[in-house]
C-alpha cells in the first residue's frame, strides 16, 4: 500500500496534471489518500511527484 499525500497546490500544473492529481482522489492541500501498490498507480504518481508525498505502508 501506497500512503499519498498533496503537498504542493495545483494552481499554475498543467489541466494534464490537475486530472492525475484528482484520479488519484487527491482533493485538497494535505489530503491523503491510500491506494495498492500497483504499476499504475506508480505511473500517475511519477508523472506529478513534485507535487506530492508518497510513502510506503
């Protein structure tokens, strides 16, 4: 499992990036969400990593 965590905001991202951003059920600044470890979810968090903070559970 994946703990994912928005840290930086959207504003100023690409419309591309926003849409990643809130496939992975990301809302708000310091929302968390927890999803599997899967090559797909690795793939939507590379392409916005420097917004976010991903740990693993």
């Amino acid at each position: 499992m994946l703990k994912i965590t928005l840290v930086k905001s959207t504003i100023g991202s690409t419309p591309y990036q926003k849409k990643v951003v809130e496939a992975l059920g990301l809302k708000k600044l310091n929302h968390s969400v927890e999803l599997p470890d899967t090559p797909q979810t690795r793939g939507a968090v590379s392409k916005v990593s420097h917004l976010l903070k991903v740990e693993e559970l």
